[in-house]
C-alpha cells in the first residue's frame, strides 16, 4: 500500500537533503533531437520565453510566489546568459518550469557542447501539482525546439529517482556518472 502523500512527501524531503550532502554524483544524460511535435497531457499547457523576451507581470508574480522571491532576478540573471524559460501551467495556473541554455553558452560543462545542442536544467514542479505531467510537457516542449543536429544534454543526481523518471521517459538516456560541477548552472 503506498504511503500517504503527507508522509511520502516528509520521507522524500529527509532523504533529499541526506542524499544531496552525503550522495554527491550526477548521471549524465543526452537526448538527440528528434523533431517530434511537443504533445502533453490533459490540461497541461507549456510556454517558452527567449532571452529576449519579458516574462508578464502576472506570471513572473505567481512564479515568484511558488518557486522564491528571487525568481526575478535569477530569470534577469538567466536570460542575459541565453536562458529560454520554460513554464508549464495545470489548467491555466503555472505549476512548473525548465530551463535551456545553448550549448555554446553553457561553458565549464562536463564536456563541450556545441551552439546546437541545449543544456536543459532547473526543473522544478510545485509540490502539490507534481505527478501530473507537468515536468514531462515541459521537456518536450523543450526537446521540441532543439535545432536539427543537435542534441539536449542534461544531468541530475544519481538518487533523483523522479527526475531520472522524467528525463527518461522524454527520451533521455543516461551516458556516465560525474561529480558535481562547480560552476553548475542551476
Ligand atoms: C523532478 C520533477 C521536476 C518532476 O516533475 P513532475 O511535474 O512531477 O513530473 P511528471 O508529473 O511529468 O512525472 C513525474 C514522474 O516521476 C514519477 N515519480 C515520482 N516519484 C518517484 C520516485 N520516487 N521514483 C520513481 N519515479 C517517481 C511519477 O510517478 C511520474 O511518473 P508517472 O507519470 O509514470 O507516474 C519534480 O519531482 C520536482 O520538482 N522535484 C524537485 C526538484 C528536482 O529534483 N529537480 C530536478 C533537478 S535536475
């Protein structure tokens, strides 16, 4: 029988934090673009904002709500690396969101990556909105824009099970371990 959401959700946090100071090794995991249409489940909708682009008011609000005070800065911050934001929302709420970068514009990577290819990163979901397919329209919308020749990269914790899930499921496949990066976009 599983455990209750509360109780799962207490668990999973302890082990997190265990994990993430005690468990410090990364899977690294690459997609080759494909130049599959982005699909999603029901109810789920993904938008992304360029470099360029201002997020409205009323999201950067409600994302800033859910996910720190600082989302604005770290989004200004971002963007003026050559982030595109990827935001997606459950019936018309934004509950999580990715990041992209070109590779060109990721340097201390565990290896080079070519102005083709995307680093995806900081994935995140509202906890109250995660299992829902939220994360999982947010890679394929991501993956989905990857230029023809390229391919997306990406890296999580080995013990991350949710993002592994996720990763993979989109088409992910793992390559190799490494240990944390110091200059990590995150
Ligand atoms: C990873 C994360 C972004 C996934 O977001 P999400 O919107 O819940 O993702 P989805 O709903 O698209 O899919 C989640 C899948 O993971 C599965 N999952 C959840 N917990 C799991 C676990 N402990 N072990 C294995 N799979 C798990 C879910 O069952 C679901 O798969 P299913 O649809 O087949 O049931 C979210 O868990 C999160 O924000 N985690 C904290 C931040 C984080 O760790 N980010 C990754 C850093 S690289």
């Amino acid at each position: 029988m599983p455990l209750p959401r509360p109780l799962a959700d207490a668990l999973w946090a302890v082990q997190f934090r265990l994990n993430n100071r005690f468990r410090r090794r990364l899977t690294v995991l690459k997609c080759e673009a494909t130049g599959a249409a982005a699909s999603a489940a029901a109810g789920v909708t993904v938008v992304g904002y360029g470099p360029g682009e201002a997020l409205p008011d009323e999201l950067a609000a409600a994302l800033s709500d859910r996910f720190g005070a600082d989302f604005p800065a770290v989004q200004r911050a971002e963007a003026a690396e050559g982030a595109t934001l990827w935001v997606g929302s459950l019936d018309g709420e934004p509950r999580g969101f990715a990041r992209t970068r070109p590779g060109d514009r990721a340097p201390g990577w565990h290896e080079a990556l070519g102005p083709d290819d995307r680093l995806v990163y900081a994935m995140a979901t509202q906890r109250a909105a995660r299992g829902r397919g939220v994360s999982t329209a947010v890679l394929r919308a991501a993956l989905a824009a990857v230029p023809p020749g390229g391919a997306a990269w990406a890296d999580t914790m080995v013990w991350n099970a949710p993002a592994l899930t996720v990763l993979r499921r989109v088409g992910f496949v793992d390559l190799y371990e490494a240990d944390p990066l110091p200059d990590h976009p995150d």
